[in-house]
C-alpha cells in the first residue's frame, strides 16, 4: 500500500498533535445563502472542534465564471456570466457516510443553485493533545491587537 494513502486512514500523533482522518466538504454559493445553510446544517450536526462546536469557514467573496447551457432552468446563453460575492464554506466531519448524506441533502435544499457545486475529500485534521500552553506568548489569548474582545 502507498504508504501516503495509509498515513490518511489511520493518522498519526506527535506530542502536541493528532491528526485524524476526517472528510472535508466544501460547496460554494451566494454569501447571502450561507447563514441560511449552515442554521440548517447545525439542527442534523455540531460541527465540534477540540472543546468548541458550530465550527465552519467561509473564504473570501470573489466573482463566479458559467454559462448556462441547455436544459438549465434559465435556458441556454452565449455569454459567460460573473456572478459577485461568491464564497466557499467548509467544514470537516469524522468519516460517516449517513451524516454526509445527510448534510448533502441539507445543503441542496436550501440552496439557491439547482446545482450546488460540493466537493468531499479525505483529509487528517488536527486535535490538541491537551498540553498546557496557557501562558504560550503566541496564542490570541496572551496577544494585544487580535479579534479578541476585551
């Protein structure tokens, strides 16, 4: 067996870290449909993350390239059209293929799109291991300038 395909099923720990194999999902769409999506996603799972839930991302918006072709609800267009404010949201789940489905199933009835595009790949994700790093100078607890709120 390629022993890159093995380190993905079974993951590995150094002392600070494991990494564990996890499916990660990806769609994109409007950034206004995302809170919508995720209000939905969050009733079926919690998305948890070391000692935190509700755990997602959302990139930057950017423009979106198509043309709609025959058959597609709008009917077919010559032109390739730029849709603004696009974003891609993605979240990880241990390996379960009900759950997945599930969340397929959610992100596609609650899309705007009639064809949302999402996208499943295998990762390792990261877990810390329970080290007290609390007086670490580089977490965002102990830095000045950060998101945090005082």
């Amino acid at each position: 067996m390629n022993p890159a395909l093995a380190l993905f099923e079974s993951g590995f720990s150094i002392p600070s870290i494991s990494m564990t194999p996890y499916w990660r999902v990806r769609f994109n769409g409007p950034i206004d449909d995302l809170d919508r999506i995720f209000d939905e996603l969050i009733k079926v799972h919690d998305f948890p993350y070391g000692k935190t839930d509700r755990n997602a991302s959302v990139s930057a918006a950017g423009l979106e390239y198509y043309r709609p072709m025959a058959d597609t609800p709008t009917g077919a267009e010559t032109e390739t059209r730029k849709r603004p404010d696009i974003v891609e949201m993605s979240f990880s789940i241990q390996p379960n293929e009900a759950l997945l489905k599930s969340l397929i199933e959610i992100i596609y009835q609650f899309h705007s799109y009639y064809e949302p595009p999402i996208t499943v790949e295998p990762i390792l994700r990261s877990s810390t291991r329970g080290l007290d790093d609390s007086k670490n100078p580089h977490r965002w607890w102990n830095k000045a300038g950060d998101w945090k709120k005082d």
